[in-house]
C-alpha cells in the first residue's frame, strides 16, 4: 500500500481545481505576452528603417521610449506570472503533503512495521518536491506558451500558409522526439532516486549499527559497502547530468 496515489491525471487536475481562475489569468497573460513582442519588433524595424536613414531624433527618442516601456511592461507580467504561478504551486504542493502525512496515521499498524522508513522519506520530502517542478512547468510554461503558441501558429497560418504547413508537418516530429527524451529522463531521475534511496538506506545502517561494526571489527567490510552504495549514486547522477548537458546543447 503507498502513501501517496498513483496519480491517475483526473486526480492531479483536481488539485487545481481551486485556482481555476488564476489559471486562466495565467494563460491571458502568457499570451499578451507573446503579442507584446509584435509592436516591440514594429518599432525596432521603424527605428533601423525609416528613423536611422532619415537622420532625425525625435521619432529616434520616441520608439526607444515605446521600447523601454515594453520591456518594462514584459519585467512586470513576468513578475506577476510567476509569483501568480508560485503561489498555486505552492498550495497544491501543501494540500498533497497534507494528505499524505494524514493517510500515513490512517494505515494500520502492520503497515508501518514492514514500512521502509527511508523509502517513506524520500517519497514525502523528495518526491512531492519534484511534483512542485512538475506544477511549475504546468502552470509557468505549458498552458500559456502552449495556447500563445497555438494562437501564433494561427496568424502564421493566415498570413504564410505554407511555412505553416511546414511547420505543422515538422513540429508532431519534434513532438515525438521530445517525448522520447522525457520517457529517456525519466528513467535517469528513477535510477538516481533508486540509488539515492539505497544510499541513505546504507547510510542509516551503518550509524545505527556502528557498535555492532566496531565490535567485530568490521569496519572495513562496512566501508567497502558503503563505497558501493556511493560509487552507484555518483554515477547515476552522472548520467544524468550528462543526459541534461546534452539535451541543453
């Protein structure tokens, strides 16, 4: 029996239900964000093609004006964004630590007796940490680039129809392709997290028992099996800092 569920998906959106309307903010939001760079670009082309040649100022002082404000509008939308998004992720991220905390004094006895404690610990400290990156990916990045994404493809496609269709050809490829590396990471920070595990399992033990290794002189058995455990989680969390370093190149 596990703590937490298993996180069927109609289960995770319900932890947003609350926060509806600021979703919704956050995704208007993230679109005028994305149209903010079009009289951004307007004006940069103003000032390099029509204001620059011409060899006047004034025009020159009013389009960096619009600029600066633009970029000062960008900074402020920005900031609100993303206090707007962590403040759902941080609600969300309490409500499920709440409940897992509350099912861990709902489950019998004989549960906790056969429980491994550092496998409960990493799962309630470690785990429904990385579910707060996953809510910040959610909330941050996927609903307002994805809909500004899809309202800009739109334009595209009225204005270039054929570098739409390129486009629309190209990107369920690199949608494929993206998921194969997600499944790909995913394993790595599985295997990182199995070694983690191990790790603070051996580590546990050897200061529980370190009258009894003394005892029998079994230090340097001990520290062999220490050095096992450590050696594997250095080189789980190589490969995947590996993994990441490619993926950002």
């Amino acid at each position: 029996m596990e703590i937490l569920p298993q996180f069927p998906w109609h289960l995770y959106v319900s932890y947003f239900r609350p926060h509806v309307r600021k979703l919704i903010v956050l995704v208007i939001a993230g679109c005028l964000q994305s149209i903010l760079y079009v009289p951004f670009a307007g004006l940069l082309r103003r000032i390099f093609d029509v204001i620059l040649p011409s060899g006047g100022t004034a025009g020159l002082w009013t389009a960096a004006g619009g600029i600066l404000a633009l970029q000062f509008g960008g900074l402020v939308l920005s900031y609100w964004m993303n206090l707007t998004a962590l403040d759902i992720n941080e609600n969300v991220t309490a409500v499920v630590r709440n409940e897992s905390l509350a099912r861990l004094y709902e489950l019998p006895r004989a549960y906790h007796t056969a429980a491994d404690l550092d496998k409960l610990h990493v799962t309630l400290v470690y785990d429904t940490e990385r579910l707060g990156d996953m809510n910040q990916s959610l909330t941050l990045r996927f609903l307002p680039s994805g809909l500004s994404a899809l309202a800009l493809f739109g334009v595209m496609a009225w204005i270039a129809p054929r570098l739409a269709l390129v486009i629309g050809i190209a990107a369920p490829v690199l949608l494929v392709f993206n998921r194969l590396l997600t499944r790909e990471a995913w394993f790595r920070r599985a295997a990182v997290r199995l070694a983690f595990t191990n790790f603070s399992r051996s580590v546990r033990f050897a200061l529980s028992a370190m009258d009894l290794t003394r005892n029998t002189a079994a230090e340097k058995w001990e520290l062999q099996r220490q050095h096992g455990k450590i050696s594997a989680l250095h080189h789980a969390e190589l490969a995947q800092t590996r993994f990441d370093s490619l993926q950002e190149v």
